[in-house]
C-alpha cells in the first residue's frame, strides 16, 4: 500500500505516544518511586526513546514528532504545507495519549506520594507532581532566559537533524545510524542544560501532556506559573527556523561550492 496522510499522520501519533510512554514513564519512576536515575540517565532515556521511534515509525512519516521539526522542514525542505497542522494535531494527541498512559499505570503510586506529601493536586504545590508529565523553569532563572535556553538547545538539535539528513554531508553517518545520532544528541543537550527548562525542545512533547495533567485534576496549574507554557511552544519553534537558516547558509551553501569545485577540476 501507498503511503497516504492518514497513515503518516497514525506514524506521528505512535511515534509522539512512544516518545512521552518512555520518557515520563522514567520521570514518574524517579519523583514517585525514588529510583535511582540521574541526570545523564534521564537525558539518555529520552534520547533512546527517539531513536526507538524513529528506527519504528521513520519509514512511514519521517518521525518528526515535534512541530519544530515539521514546520522547520515546510520552511527550508519543502515539506507540503499541507500536512503541516494534521502532523501537529497527530503528534500532540500521541503526546496526550503518552501522559494518559504513564498516568494509568502509575496511578495509585500519584495518590500515595500526593497523600504522604500533602500535596494538593490542584494547588501550585501539585507542579511537584505535574512535572512528571512536562516541562518547567529552574526556580532561580527568568522566563527569558528560559525561552533563550529552548530558542538554542532547540536550534542545536534540529541542526543535526538536518546535518544527518543532508544528501551533500559526506560525513553523515551511514548504516542507518541517523537515528542514533540524534538521540545522542538529545541526551548531550539534556545533560548538560536539562537542568535549566527540562529540555522540551518540542512543542508537542510538553503541551500534549500539559493538556492532560489539565484534565487530570492539575488544572490551570499545569500550564506553570505566570502562563509558563508558551515558552515551551515558542523557544522550540523559534529555534528550529533559526537551526534551517544556520545549516543552510552557514554550513550546507560551502557543502555545494565544494562538490562544485572537486566536480570542476
């Protein structure tokens, strides 16, 4: 069978489903279980979690999972406009569904660490919970900082993606490695700035998720302190447009002029 819309877009709903099972299924076991699991653990968790999806539903939708990555494509790689808000709405349902899942099978371990930790679901004291599902500031950095933080690590991801996928890059890995390359990736940028926003670094990734915790008793409170959940939304796709004008006229318009000067000698 012909690839077709509706299958690219069930392709962007399962690989944003595995993205969010995987990796919040990880960050509830750490905040309601106590597991040991660090920084860098986490980091490469989240990264291995996009190589799976990629490796399983590339060959379908490409696995953008992040509407930073697909509106960054219809931008620099002419991906059909078209297809752009039904990969988006694919890719955000798969993240809602994903929260939905860690949610059911972690559910009584949520009321236990809630009731032996007085947290009100409900209150601001539920982000201590709600962070399992997305993404929030460090305490002592501004909103702008933070949205500059997602604005870069963003830009630096969706460079490799390109890098990767680029025809004219000698040294893009071979083998059907890219996927690899880009999970590593994201676990470097979580390790090193994880720390700082949770490395979102996708639209979809945090406000899917967001979205439920909505549904599920978090309220308006899961959208962050003083509206936080834009930033998540803005810095990625910000980043990923300025990751399209960097590859392409810092680094891929020289990949061109030197295949055109070997071919000339």
């Amino acid at each position: 069978m012909k690839k077709t819309l509706t299958g690219e877009c069930i392709s962007e709903f399962i690989g944003s489903w595995m993205l969010i099972f995987i990796g919040c299924g990880s960050v509830a076991s750490l905040i309601l279980s106590g597991a040991s699991i660090s920084q860098w653990e986490i980091s490469i968790i989240w990264g291995l979690a996009v190589t799976m999806a990629i490796y399983i539903t590339g060959a379908v939708s490409g696995t953008h999972i992040n509407p930073a990555v697909t509106i960054a494509l219809m931008v620099y790689r002419d991906f059909p406009k078209k297809k752009v808000i039904p990969y988006i709405v694919s890719q955000i349902a798969g993240c809602f569904l994903g929260a939905a899942t860690v949610y059911l099978l972690f559910k009584n371990l949520f009321l236990s660490f809630e009731a032996s930790n007085n947290i009100v679901r409900s209150s601001i004291d539920g982000l201590a919970t709600a962070r399992i599902f997305s993404t929030y500031p460090h305490s002592e950095i501004s909103i702008f900082t933070a949205l500059l933080t997602e604005i870069i690590i963003t830009m630096f991801l969706v460079m490799v993606i390109l890098a990767v996928g680029e025809a004219k890059n000698n040294n893009k890995p071979l083998a059907n490695l890219a996927p690899v390359m880009i999970g590593l990736t994201i676990a470097i940028i979580g390790a090193s700035f994880g720390v700082l926003t949770g490395f979102a670094m996708n639209p979809a990734r945090d406000f899917g998720p967001k979205l439920f915790a909505m549904i599920a008793g978090w309220g308006t409170n899961a959208l962050g302190q003083n509206m936080y959940f834009w930033v998540p939304i803005v810095g990625p796709i910000v980043g990923g447009l300025l990751a399209g004008f960097v590859f392409d006229k810092g680094i891929k318009r020289y990949m061109e002029a030197e295949e055109i000067t070997q071919e000339a000698k």
